[in-house]
C-alpha cells in the first residue's frame, strides 16, 4: 500500500480533497533503515499489509504480524518478550490489570465441576474470586495451608484439583511455602500450578524453574515499579500462552501500548530497585521487631524458611512487611495511619516511594471478619511496601506513627 504523503508523487493522490489528506498525509510510510534504541509506543488500534493473502495469513496464525491491537501490539510483544525472558518462560501475555491475568491464569485451566485448591492467606481479591465467581461458574475453591505438605498431599488425594493456586509471598501474611514441593506433588496428582510471583518479583524467585506451569505478575507493582502504570502478565510456555491469548482476545482484557511502554522501561531498573527494597525492608523489619509497640513483624527475612529458602536466587528476601500493632483495634490503627508524613497511605505496593495499607479495609476487606481472623489478619495488622528512600526516613517516620497511635514512646 503506497503512502499518501503529498498531493503529487502518489498514484491517485492528486484527486484526493483536503479531508481525506488530513486524514491520511504521512501515515503508513516505508520502516526506515535504522532500529530506534528504545521500542516506540505504537498507538494503532489496526494494522494495514500490501495485500490481503498476508493479513489471511497472520489472521490464521500462519505467520507472524499484527492485525488488531485487542490481538496483539508490537509495544506490548516487546514487553511480553522482556518478561518472559526474566522469568525464564517461552511466552507470556500481558493484561489490563493483575486481577485480569489472575483470572485468565484460573481460565485456562478451570472448567465447571472442577477445583481449584488454593492457599487462604491470597490477596482479597483473588480470594473473592475463589470463594465468590468461581463457585458461579461451576468450579470450586478449596483452601489448604500449602505450608503443611502432609494436610496438602491429604487434600489433593480428596479433593482431585485440576489447578493448584498459590502466592510467592503471601499477601499479607508474608508466608512462603516451599513451591518446588508443592509443585511436584501437584503434578503428581494430575493438577497445574499458578502462582502469583508479585511480591517476590522474578529477580527473586522464577517459579518456572521449580516447574510452575503459569506465572503471575501484576505489573502494577515492582515490575512497573513507579505507581503510575497499571497491568498484569502471565508467563508459561508457548502452547499455554497461546491459549491465553484466545482468552485475551475474547474477554478483551489487553494492555495498551502506552501502559506496555512504561512498564517496559519499569523493567529496566528493577534489578537496582529491588536491591535497594529489600536492604531497606531488612533493616526496618528488624528495627520494627525490636519495639514493644510492635507485637508481631511477618518478614521472610526474620525466619529461617526451610526447604523454601533454595527457591531464592539470592539472600534478599523482598521489599514487604507486615506487622501489628500492640493491642491495636480500627481506630488505633487510624492513627497510625494518619501519623505518618514520609510513608504514603495508598492501596498498592512495589513502588519507588514507602506505602502502607491496612488490610481489613481495603486490600482484604472482602474477607468476611471471621474468616480474616482465622487467617491470621488481625485488626491491627499493617502492611508496609518500604521504598527506596533513606531507610532512616522510613524509620524515623513510622517511630512517629507508632507514637501517634499508642501514646508511648
């Protein structure tokens, strides 16, 4: 197709009106010979080939190329490619949101009159998710503490799951089981495995090297990195993901190219991020472990994880905390809020900035009350993204807080 560039030079160009060159003057022009260093953000929504038997071609997956962004963009392949790369996977697809790619994880491999057996201590969402939609669709959610093999073997014998669904790090009870286990007894028992890798980050932990078959990102998080892009990703091998991306096309859950882009230039730091996070976490958890206002402090830095600790690439163990405060109710825990001035109140984590989020309102909110205390989520429990700031910023800030909600030093 010959660009429409001037109103001489171009094969029936002289006969357009001025409409129909503002409309089309300096679009569809030949690639250049250079490659740009960086990936550009193409917006297209369609994508236009000299002839049809190629657009044929790519719409039956014959070859490859780009038809309609809800398909495929090249922003968002280069994106999919970079993640899939650092997880250690052959693919991956990328989606709106994490809550897009947690679903379309549980999609792939969950049919009616099938279960999922599932860890109870997930983010709120994907518990409602579990416990709530899935039940409408004909499949049911069993939960089991995948920190106890014997009770999991036990359920997997009874229950037959065909999808096994886990947390890295849990949210927020920061409980890491030991995946490369759970994976195998899984698979010995006939059922998949997907594991939302968000807190841990791939620089951390690759489930896929434990033989995990879906990797969950949401992007929104330490992968973008900054608190201003939104997105999820799943990572698998190629026939997997090119199932999701059927799902994609269909639910239309795709993530645009701006988000790709600047999720994509997220990436690129997160080595130097998450070393920074994590030092910043160790000192703070141990600081907070050392203050009577604090009566537990769940970091898996504090602990000694067992047969979990070979699944790390590295002795750093993340940048999330949680912890509760001493004898602490609602309103205790409104003052803590309210008393910080460094450390930002906000519904997210894995920013550059330290966030806290206290989860019986917001993250776990709807957990009903009972099961969140059979949990372990008190209502003084606090979770604490701590940032890249100085850590005696952090700290200094949250001795405020503490102050502030309890009235002792």
């Amino acid at each position: 197709m010959a660009p429409i560039n001037s109103r001489e030079g171009t094969p029936g160009a002289s006969e357009l009106g001025f409409a129909s060159r503002a409309v089309h003057s300096g679009e569809r022009s030949a690639r250049p010979d250079f490659t740009p260093t960086v990936t550009p953000i193409y917006p297209a929504t369609a994508f236009v080939y000299d002839d049809t038997e190629t657009l044929d071609a790519i719409f039956g997956n014959e070859r490859a190329g780009y038809v309609y962004t809800r398909y495929a963009n090249p922003t968002t392949t280069a994106l999919e490619t970079a993640i899939a790369s650092l997880e250690g996977t052959e693919d991956a697809v990328a989606f709106a949101s994490g809550m897009g790619a947690v679903y379309a994880a549980m999609l792939l491999d969950v049919r009616a009159g099938d279960r999922i057996l599932a860890a109870p201590d997930v983010y709120g969402a994907t518990y409602a998710i579990l416990s709530k939609m899935l039940p409408t669709l004909g499949a049911e959610a069993v939960f089991v503490d995948l920190l106890d093999l014997d009770a999991f073997t036990e359920k997997l014998k009874s229950t037959r799951p065909t999808l096994v669904y886990a947390e890295t790090i849990s949210n927020p009870l920061l409980r890491v089981a030991d995946l490369k286990s759970v994976t195998q007894l899984a698979h010995e028992h006939g059922a998949r495995v997907a594991v939302d890798n968000t807190f841990a980050s791939p620089w951390l932990v690759n489930p896929a090297a434990l033989g995990v078959d879906s990797v969950i990102h949401s992007t929104t998080k330490y992968l973008g990195g900054h608190g201003d892009v939104t997105g999820g990703v799943v990572a698998a091998s190629a026939p997997r993901a090119a199932e999701l991306r059927e799902i994609n096309k269909l639910i239309g859950a795709v993530l645009g190219p701006f988000e790709s882009w600047l999720t994509l230039r997220g990436l690129k730091t997160l080595p130097l991020r998450m070393r920074q996070h994590s030092d910043n976490a160790a000192t703070v958890a141990t600081w907070l472990e050392s203050d009577f206002r604090v009566s537990r402090v769940n970091y898996p830095g504090l602990e000694d994880l067992g047969g979990a600790e070979a699944m790390f690439n590295r002795p750093e163990r993340g940048g999330m905390i949680s912890f509760e405060i001493a004898n602490a109710g609602r309103d205790d825990v409104f003052r803590f809020l309210e008393g910080l001035s460094l450390v930002v109140p906000a519904t997210t984590l894995g920013d550059v900035y330290s966030l806290v989020l206290y989860p019986a309102i917001s993250s776990h909110r709807a957990v009903p009350p009972e099961e969140r205390a059979r949990i372990g989520i008190s209502d003084g429990l606090v979770r604490l993204s701590v940032g890249i700031e100085e850590v005696d910023d952090i700290i200094a800030d949250l001795d405020r807080a503490l102050t502030a909600a309890s009235g002792v030093r």
